[in-house]
C-alpha cells in the first residue's frame, strides 16, 4: 500500500507545472499593440483631394476611386474614410461643397484653420 501513494503524489504535480507554463506563453503574445504600416486615412484624402483639378471639389464617389486605384482598401475601410472625411471637414482643412455628413463634394480650404458655422 505504501508503493501506491508516492506514485500518485508526481502525477499531480506534472498538470500543474505544464498549467503554469501555459500562462506566460498567453500574457506574453497578447501585450503588445501593433502600429499602423502606412500613411494614415486623413493624409490619403487630403492627397487626393489636393491632387484633384475639379473647381467644386471631389464627390465621395471619385475619392473612393481615387484611394483604389492607390492601393487603399476602400471596402474594407468604408467607415474609415467616413470618419476622416468629418473629422478634416470639421477642423477645417476640407470644405463641403455639396451634401450633408461624408456624402457630398469636398474641397480644400483656402484658410485651414477657419470653421464654417452653420
């Protein structure tokens, strides 16, 4: 009877150690935050709206077009465009010629730090 007891005492110790060398492996992978590879979505609008010889300004349509055929994934990034075309409206940098939100024609503005109140 005495040969069964200290058997059983190491089996219990090998799922317990292979547990705690499970958890840094985890803590370790999910740690880090990955930063963006490329330019970001507010600088690619202002690009290719810059680069746009249209006198009443770029429609949302043409600007998805535009990040298309740049590379930009513009199916996948939808919202993206959306929140960056209202956040350069609103501090001023893009005016909105036509439209309400992210629809519309956008254009540069001749005084980037001037807001239009509506």
């Amino acid at each position: 009877m005495s040969e069964t007891a200290p058997a059983a005492a190491p089996a219990v110790a090998a799922p317990a150690a292979k547990a705690a060398a499970k958890k840094p492996k985890k803590a370790a992978g999910g740690a880090k935050a990955r930063k963006p590879a490329g330019p970001s979505v507010t600088e690619l609008i202002t690009k290719a709206v810059s680069a746009s010889k249209e006198r009443k300004g770029l429609s949302l349509a043409a600007l998805k077009k535009a990040l298309a055929a740049g590379g930009y994934d513009v199916e996948k990034n939808n919202s993206r465009i959306k929140l960056g075309l209202k956040s350069l409206v609103s501090k001023g940098t893009l005016v909105q010629t036509k439209g309400t939100g992210a629809s519309g024609s956008f254009r540069l503005s001749k005084k980037p730090g001037e807001v239009k109140e509506k």
